[in-house]
C-alpha cells in the first residue's frame, strides 16, 4: 500500500485527536476543581458550533472579511463561556452540598433543556457552517492531497495545551485551579473565595467546549446530536487521562484520535466500540488513569435507609393497601393501562437493582442498562435461535446477565467513584456494540421480533399477574437483602472500607457479591421487558437506558429504600402523558428534573420521610452495625 496514505491516516488522526482534546480539557479542568461530572458540558459543544454558524452568517453580510469566520468563532466560544457561568450561578451553586449524582442529574436536565431550545431555534437540520478564509484548498503530503483547515486544526490542540500551560503556571487563577485540583478543601481553608473559583472554572470549562464545536463547524455541520456524541468522547479521553489532569487528556486523546484512524483499517467494526476498549484496557492496568491520581470517595452513594419500610402499623397497611390495589387493578383497567403497569412494574426492578448497588453499596453504574439489556437478549435469542419456551426463557435471563456481571464486576469493583462509572459504561458500550454489529445472531440495529410469551399468558391480564408476581419476588428478595447482614455488611463498606476491612468484611468482594445480584435482578426486568414488547432491539442496552435507571434512583431519592420505585412510576408517567403532548417533550421533562433536584435534593422519598417521620425506616433498621 502507498506510504503516503499511511502519512495522511497519521495526520487524520492528529486532526481528531485535536479536537478531541480541546472539546475535553473544559471538562477535566471542571471535574478538578469542582468534582461535577458536568453532562452538558456536550451542551457547551454543541451551542459553540451553532452560535458560530449565526455569528458568521451576521459577520459574513456585513463584509468583514476573514472576521467574519475567526470573529465569530471566538465570540461564540467566548458567549457559551458566560452561558457556563449562568449554569454555575442558577443551577450549580445550589446544589454544591448535595451529593455529587444530584449535580450530575441537574446537569443531564440541563442537556434535556438545551437539545429542544436549539431545535426550536435553529430547527432539526444539519446546518453546514462556512469554509474557514485562506484554508479553503489542500496541500500535497506524501503525495496525497491533505485539506489546509485539517493541517491548521492539528496545531490548535497543543496551542490550546500551551495557553493553558501559561495560564496555570504564570497567573494567580491558574495556581489557584491546580491547588483545588490536588486539596480543594485547603485552598477555602486559607480564604479563597470558592464560588468565585468555580466561576470562573465553569466560565473556561464552557469556553473550551464553545471553541472546539464552534472549530468543529467547517468540518462537522451543526446538528441536534452533536451534544450526545461528543460528550461520550470527552468522557472516555478524560478518564484515560485521568481525572483533573489536562496534560493527561491531551496524551489520550492523541491515543484515541490514532487507534481510530488506523483501527478502521484492520477491523472496520471495532470503530465503534475502540475508544471504550481502550478505556476498559488503562483502567484495568492503571486504575486512576494515565497521569490521574487517587480522588476521594464519591458521595453520591448517600446514606440509605429512610423512607417506607415495612416495620410500624401505618407503614404495613400502606404496602398492603398498595398491594390490594395492583391485585384488583385488572377488574377496572383498560388494555392501555395494564399495559402501562407492566412498564412501571419492570422498570421499578430496574431501578430498585440499581439502588440496590448505588444507595446501599456505594457503587456507581453507569452502565447498568447491560444487564437489563442482556437479561432481555438471552431470553430473546434463546426463543428465537433455539425455540425455548417463554418459561425457561425467563429463567435464563437473569443468569445471562448474572454471569456477565460477574465478569464484569470483578475488574470494575476494582475501581471506585467516577473511574468505577465510567469502566461500567465501557463493558456497557461494547455489549451495545456486540449487538448492534453481530447481524447475523442479533439482528442487528433491526432488532429481533416476535418474541411473545407463552399462549398461556398472551393475555394482557395474566400477564400482567406474572409481571407483578416476578416483579414483587425479586424486589422483595432484594429488599430482604438490604435488612439481612448483607444489607449492612455492605453498608459498612460503602460507609468505610478500611474500617469495614478492619472488622473481617473483604471490601471488594461484597462489592463484587453485590454486583452480581444486582445484574441478575436487572436482567430479569429484562426478561419480562422482552415478553411485554414482543421485541427487542440494540437501543435496549444504549446509553439512554442506564441513564433513565439513574434518573429514577435520583428523583425518588438515593438516601430512600422505596425512591427507585417511586422514582420509576413517576418518570414512566411522566414519558406516557408528557411526549404525546408537545414536539418539544425533552424540555419540559429536563425542566421537571430540574426542579425536583433543586426543590428537593434528597428525592421525593427523601423530603416525604423527612416530613413525616411516622414513614420512616425504624430506627434499629437504620442504624444496627455492620
């Protein structure tokens, strides 16, 4: 092969990995100091690539020459810096003492908020910006033409890293920046005013990100998705790097930029999942990243064990009230709400086995959505490749999921706060990938259909009693976990692992146990889930679905028992009776978060325990030793 397509792969990659660093430096520099896993920072990004398209337009018409394109880039980069500041004033600065998974859902509505005001501004279409003055040809390298914008876009990344360089080392702000990064604690001890800090930290987060989309416009057009797709991105180089560490960020994004420009050439599939593989493999080796180091404990895992529990006589004759109500539900419910119930019942196991990991282990997933996922494909590929009856279908899916988060969880409890997330969401995205290309056993992005259950329960009815009954069993099993020495073994851990490893409990391997409970009651919701539609297809697995499970943990409450459950039923309804009500139904359930996070920070579970503490946990319950 021609050693000049070599070259120009070489420069490609150098290209990506550019962009690539400038579009995650914002947000390393933010989780250092700030310690927010900031999700619309891909928000920043996208806002950056749009303004810029408006901005040229207005400086384009007014004949300003090459202004017209350079003028706008900086002044939209420099606008989606203020636009951080007004997210760090409205919204973070509320919610700075609440635990860390709260900030990240605030910030997640925010994404929800900003996707539909762009499409309502700018509309759904892709928006191809202007080609950038005096770079509009293509140079001769090795032989092969190589375009000019490319050629200058690979030396903006390491000017970005110089300037920030400068910045960090020659001005009083950016020492201040690199003290928060290593003792964010010491540096208010000695007076610095912090909120002023992490202003102006959210102000050059945001700008960084407007600069590398508003960069992005002559080579990517301006489109609603854009947010989503990079932020993904930003996330995988910044773990590698290493949490905090920009210089770390820039050494993995050169990684990532070359692996896919060269990856694609021995394995075209592997595109897809290479950035995640590459993540999963330094994490297993280096656990803290490239050139991170060791961060504390995440408190988003708060302090669980209020709210509901089955332990005085109100608390009993509100669940067997609730219980006599799902029993007789058939006899008044139409087909549309009973099947409205299964959803809520499935997804309801869905959240209750994540909590069960997140709000009593201290163990955050961000992939959660694999064992669901897995649980309803084992149980769809056994019907349809190996026609198994619904029944051991059924049986089957939580042990398909079981057994992969054994695997898994044996590396990622290796691991602890946002390092642990994100390798979850690795192993998540390569399940994601194995099924979206494995065409041949999966169906691929087509999915498989057909998958009905037993002629016994093709009733709406009865299946609707299976779905409570399996639903109710395997949530109550949980619960009895929780309350059992299990339960508080795995509290001491999530609490203080030195200690709890002091008093003979091995850390890591409760952990471990339970996050292989976890994955076997998550997949089999999935299980049912797959019955319930008929179908199934990759998007069961994606991203969306692990963040749904997070959603309905979070706005139920973390610190609650029941809150998932809640949690659950509320965003079901919220999906059902929101969507088919406006275009712009994103919006008005990224502005509904929004408000629940910040009118109430401990969930709805959370404030209702609070205020009435007749609901609440007994107190031996919540506080017998581990």
């Amino acid at each position: 092969m021609d050693p000049g397509f070599f070259v120009v792969q070489f420069l490609n990659g150098l290209a990506t990995a550019s962009f690539l660093f400038m579009a995650s430096a914002g947000l390393t520099i933010v989780f250092g100091v700030t310690r927010i896993v900031n999700f619309a920072h891909g928000s920043f990004y996208m806002l950056g690539a749009y303004l810029a398209y408006t901005l040229a337009g207005i400086f384009m018409d007014a004949a300003y020459g090459a202004m017209s394109f350079w003028g706008a880039i900086f002044l939209a980069a420099v606008i989606v810096g203020l636009l951080g500041i007004l997210l760090e004033l409205v919204v973070l600065r509320r919610i700075y003492d609440a635990p860390e998974l709260f900030q990240l859902l605030a910030t997640f509505a925010v994404v929800l908020i900003v996707q539909d005001l762009v499409r309502m501004t700018w509309g759904g279409e892709d928006l191809l910006g202007p080609r950038a003055p005096g770079l509009k040809s293509f140079v001769l390298v090795a032989g092969r033409r190589f375009p000019e914008y490319e050629l200058a876009m690979i030396f903006a990344g390491p000017l970005v890293l110089g300037a920030l360089w400068l910045l960090f080392h020659r001005t009083r702000f950016g020492v201040l920046v690199r003290a928060a990064t290593l003792d964010r604690e010491m540096v208010g001890a000695l007076g610095v005013n912090q909120a002023l800090l992490f202003t102006g930290v959210l102000f050059l987060g945001a700008f960084l990100a407007g600069l590398a989309g508003a960069l992005q416009l002559p080579r990517e057009p301006a489109n609603p998705y854009m947010d989503v797709n990079i932020i993904v991105e930003a996330f995988v180089v910044t773990v590698i790097g290493g949490m905090g560490s920009v210089t770390g960020a820039f050494l993995a994004a050169l990684l990532i930029g070359e692996l896919q420009a060269f990856g694609i050439l021995v394995f075209p599939k592997i595109t897809l999942v290479l950035a995640f593989l590459v993540m999963a493999v330094v994490l297993i080796v280096r656990p803290y990243g490239l050139l991170g180091r060791p961060q504390a404990e995440s408190h988003g895992a708060a302090r669980a064990g209020a709210g509901l529990a089955a332990g005085t006589p109100l608390q009993r004759g509100f669940w067997l009230a609730l219980l006599a109500l799902l029993l007789v539900l058939p006899l008044f419910a139409d087909e549309y709400s009973l099947k409205l119930m299964i959803e809520l019942l499935i997804f309801g196991l869905f959240a209750f086995s994540l909590n069960f990991i997140m709000g009593w282990g201290g163990i955050v997933s961000f992939g959660h959505a694999a064992y669901f996922g897995l649980g309803a494909y084992g149980a769809a590929l056994l019907v349809h490749h190996f026609a198994w009856p619904m029944e051991g279908a059924l049986l089957a899916a939580p042990l398909v999921a079981g057994t992969a988060a054994l695997v898994f969880g044996a590396l990622c409890v290796r691991l602890s706060g946002v390092y642990l997330a994100m390798l979850t969401l690795a192993f998540a995205q390569i399940v994601y990938a194995v099924a979206f290309q494995w065409v041949e056993f999966t169906g691929g992005d087509n999915g498989l259909i057909g998958i009905w259950p037993a002629s016994w329960a093709a009733s709406r009815t009865v299946y609707y009693y299976l779905t409570l009954a399996v639903s109710l069993a395997g949530i109550g099993l949980l619960w009895r976990f929780l309350y059992a020495p299990f339960g508080y073994s795995s509290r001491a851990v999530r609490d203080s692992a030195i200690r709890a490893d002091a008093i003979g409990i091995d850390p890591r391997y409760q952990r471990w146990l339970a996050f292989t409970v976890s994955g076997i009651a998550a997949g089999l919701g999935g299980g049912l889930y797959v019955f319930s539609k008929g179908n199934i297809d990759p998007e069961v697995l994606a991203i969306p679905t692990s963040v749904d499970a997070l959603t309905m943990v979070l706005i139920g409450g973390v610190e609650t028992v029941t809150g998932p459950l809640a949690g659950a039923a509320l965003l079901t309804l919220l999906k059902d009776f929101v969507m088919p009500l406006t275009l712009y139904w994103k919006m008005v359930m990224g502005v509904l978060i929004l408000g629940m996070v910040l009118a109430f920070p401990k969930g709805l579970v959370g404030i209702l325990a609070d205020r009435l503490p007749a609901l609440q946990a007994r107190p031996a319950e919540r506080e017998r030793p581990a």
